[in-house]
C-alpha cells in the first residue's frame, strides 16, 4: 500500500509522462512535415518509449490498490525552428523528468515505501540512458 501522497506524486508522473509522449509525437509531426524522416522516425520511437513509461506507472498504481487519476495533458509546441531547437527541447525536458524521478524517489525514501523505490529504480536507471 502506497501513501496518498506518493499515490498523488504518482499520478502527477503518469501525467509527465504523457506529455513527454505528446512532446515527442509533436517533435516527430514537425519533422515529418519539414521532410525530416529520419528525425520524425527518432521522435516516433520516443514517443512510444514514454507511453510505455506512463502505462508503467499506471499500472503500478493500480496493482498497489490505489487509483489513478488521469488529468488534462498539456498542449506541446506544434513547431519548433530546427532539428537543433528540437533537440535542446528534448535535452531541457530529460533533465526536467530526471528531477522528477528524482523527486519520486526522494519522496519513497521519506516515506519509507520500499516496494515504490524498489520501481522507481527502473526510472532511475532508464533516466542515466536518456
């Protein structure tokens, strides 16, 4: 059983993750349409990797007993100025995701809750990839 609070944190994450996916999915429609295949292609598989991030997270919650609550995903950036912006936007948004983590974990240490930092260390270690 997980604290409401970390069921909260929890959450909010599942919603990071979303937009990391939308964020991806945006970057790989601009490229697309600017001729960029190989990028758009890049973008594509990311947005995947973060889908299958966020349905991680859901599905931890919901084998904890606790529910998820989904909430709105913000709108990402329909366009970007060039393959370059694109990528300082992705490196800016893994380093926001990786204080999040981070913050997760903080948070199961604080709480005392093994079982979530024992799975927050997947994220962990998936972040150090990014």
């Amino acid at each position: 059983m997980i604290s409401e609070k970390m069921n909260a944190a929890l959450n909010e994450q599942v919603n990071k993750e979303m937009f990391s996916a939308y964020l991806y999915m945006a970057m790989s429609a601009h490229s697309d349409d600017t001729g960029l295949k190989g990028f758009a292609n890049w973008f594509m598989v990311q947005y995947h990797e973060e889908m299958f991030h966020a349905m991680k997270l859901y599905e931890y919650v919901q084998s904890q007993g606790e529910s998820v609550v989904l909430k709105t995903v913000e709108a990402p950036p329909a366009t970007f100025a060039s393959p370059l912006d694109a990528f300082e936007k992705t490196l800016a948004h893994e380093q926001v995701v990786t204080q999040s983590i981070n913050d997760l974990m903080d948070l199961a240490i604080e709480h005392r809750d093994h079982a979530t930092k024992i799975f927050l260390e997947w994220y962990v270690t998936e972040q150090v990839e990014e």
